[in-house]
C-alpha cells in the first residue's frame, strides 16, 4: 500500500485551481496514491484511504489510547471524522472536472462501541449528486469481524461549475 503524502505547511496543498483542472475521481486516486497531498488529520486520527471507486470511498483506521474519552472509551469525535471522511469523499468521487465540495451536515449514529485497537472500515457511499447538493451515507464496521459500530449520513454543498 502507498504511503500518504501529508502537507507539512499550507503551502503544500493544491490551490481550488488545481483542484478544479481534475474531476473528483481523479483527484481521489492521487490521493491515494500518495501523489497529491491527503487531509493531515488523517494522521493523528490514525485512518488511511484504502479505496476509491465512483461513488464510494473507504478508510480504514484504528482508534487508539489518544482517541479516548474520559470514560477509556473511543471519543464520539473519531467517529465523526471517519464518517465525515468517507461519505464526503464519495461525493467528491463523482464530482466532474471544475466541481469542488465542502460538509453543510453530517450525521453519525453510534451503534455500539469500538474497542480502542479494533481495525475498522468506513465506507462511504454517494446516494444523490445534483446540481448544488450531494447525498452520502456511511457505515463503520470492524475489519476483522464486519461487526457495524455506525452509521451516518451526509448533505454536502456542491460548487463550480463544471469543466
């Protein structure tokens, strides 16, 4: 597997321009292919994109002790970032060239709790893409058992025109 390559100043990430001179599709797969840079909280959130298709995008990750609450369980917070991660990056998956994205709502419903040190994957699945929004839903399942811990669902403003 490819190695992330992570921004080390803002400097380092693309510009909107160059962003837009590539459909979402294409820009997905340099990412992992460790050609563009990825989102740094990937690192010290522990995940990694693992897949990228038209429409649908996993991550896998492994909460750790630092991703705990005051309770030693994984924060609600890791879920969120996975979940965020996974459907807004499947609806970047199907944005043409000159389309960009960014979050209005997600939604994470928490099933049950993910062992600190569980592999997991997050799949995130395009459900509608038009003209100013895009649909996604998402789950978390463990990677060794399939066993879901959540699920969710996102609305993302969809912006540009496309090329």
């Amino acid at each position: 597997m490819t190695d992330p390559l992570f921004a080390e100043s803002p400097a380092d990430f693309l510009s909107i321009e160059e962003i837009r001179a590539v459909s979402g599709y294409e820009h997905m797969r340099k990412m992992l292919a460790g050609e563009v840079p990825t989102t740094t909280l990937a690192r010290s959130a522990n995940y990694r994109f693992t897949a990228v298709e038209r429409g649908r995008v996993e991550v896998t990750g492994t909460p750790l002790f630092q991703h705990s609450n005051a309770f030693g369980g994984v924060h609600g917070g890791w879920y969120g970032v996975i979940m965020d991660t996974c459907m807004t990056c499947a609806i970047v998956s199907g944005l043409p060239r000159g389309q960009y994205q960014t979050t209005l709502e997600y939604k994470v419903n928490m099933l049950r709790a993910i062992p600190i040190g569980t592999e997991i994957v997050g799949i995130g699945e395009v459900m509608h893409i038009g003209r100013s929004t895009g649909v996604a839903r998402g789950e978390i399942r463990g990677v060794a058992d399939g066993k879901l811990y959540a699920t969710g669902s996102t609305t993302c403003f969809i912006m540009g025109d496309p090329i």
